[in-house]
C-alpha cells in the first residue's frame, strides 16, 4: 500500500502547483489625508471574486499604518489587525467569504485618528 501514499503525495503536489496564485489586488495606505488606494484608482473600494487576494502596502514614508475590518462592522470574517510598516512589507489575505469587508487604519498619532480618512470595503463576490 506504499505506492498508494506516494501517488496522494505525487497527487497533491501537482494539484498545488497547478493552482498558481492570481496577483493580488493591491491597496495602498498613501497618506493620513488621502487614505487608501486601490491598484492605480483614486478609490479605497473593491470588487473581487471569492479566492482573490488583497495585498495591503504602506506607501507613506512619513509614518506607520495598520490594517483591518473596522470594528462593530460584522465582516464575514475579521482581518486581524496588522502592522504595515512602510513598504516593502506588505500583508496579503484570501478572501474565501463572500461578503462586505470594511477595513480601516486603527491607529492614532498626535490625537489624529487615522479611520476618519483610512477606510474602505472590499466587496467579495
Ligand atoms: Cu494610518
């Protein structure tokens, strides 16, 4: 029964390569003032299909950000808060679920609270 493993093995690994991973839709932390970014849009609102992928970057050199599902928002499934530190970090999720997905910044520098400008959704079709 030995051959039988070494096929599921052969098996899995060909099906996980087979599954390339599409590029990620990236959203940018830009700035405090102009909040994120999708792709090369002035928007911070997406579309994808369920299994697509988000790639969060922090492209302010000026100061730190985070990400995740604003509070109180009732996701389909909570994005954890993450660090962004300035690129090239960047966090990526697969979003399974389909569902409505705000997303904010949670920080706060100098009083200023980074969710009044740093927030978006991200649609899962
Ligand atoms: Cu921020």
């Amino acid at each position: 029964m030995r051959w039988l493993g070494v096929l599921v093995l052969l098996v899995g690994l060909v099906s996980c390569q087979s599954a390339t991973p599409k590029a990620c839709v990236v959203i940018r932390a830009v700035s405090l003032e102009a909040g994120f970014k999708v792709n090369d849009t002035d928007s911070p609102n997406v579309t994808i299909q369920k299994g697509d992928c988000i790639e969060f970057v922090n492209a302010d050199p000026s100061l730190s950000h985070t990400v995740q599902t604003k509070p109180f928002s009732n996701p389909p499934e909570e994005i954890p808060a993450h660090n962004l530190p300035y690129e090239p970090y960047s966090f990526r999720k697969v979003f399974n679920i389909a569902g409505e997905y705000e997303y904010i910044c949670s920080l706060t520098t100098n009083n200023v609270v980074h969710a009044r400008t740093m927030y978006g959704k991200i649609t899962v079709r």
